[in-house]
C-alpha cells in the first residue's frame, strides 16, 4: 500500500516491533480495496486489516499466513 502524502510503501509492521519494507512489488496502490483485490486476483500477498479479511477468510478465498509474527492489533480513533 502506498502513502498518499509521501508516494512511499507503507511498511509492513510485525510483532516485536519488526518491520519491512519490499523493494520490489508486482502491484502498488494508494487504495486498500484495489490492493485487496489485487490479491484476490493473485497478484500476491498483502498485510490486510482483520475488518477488509474477515468475510473472505472464512469463504476460504484468502488465507491468513506468517501468523507466527502476526503484530499486536492497532488502536484506531478517528477525529473530526
């Protein structure tokens, strides 16, 4: 997924507070939906929030891998 503001990859975040960033990627987007069905599609894999996964995870059309390094899940509060 690509930052809006900078045109940089985000990273991927792990636990113990590892991250990665790929250097090469076959698909790059600043839309969430679009990487979603990129991968979908085949394209990859992708870091995917739990609430974007859920559905297709349990339709067995995604599968969830690297569980072992799965991170913490994120506080998110939203402003106005």
């Amino acid at each position: 997924l690509v930052d809006r503001n900078t045109g940089k990859l985000w990273p991927w975040v792990f636990s113990m507070d590892r991250q990665w960033t790929p250097s090469i990627t076959r698909f790059r987007s600043a839309d969430a939906e679009a990487e979603l069905m990129g991968v979908q599609n085949g394209l990859g894999f992708a870091q995917i929030p739990d609430f974007s996964a859920q559905d297709l995870l349990r339709q067995e059309k995604l599968v969830r891998v690297l569980e072992e390094v799965e991170p913490a899940p994120w506080d998110l509060y939203i402003y106005r």
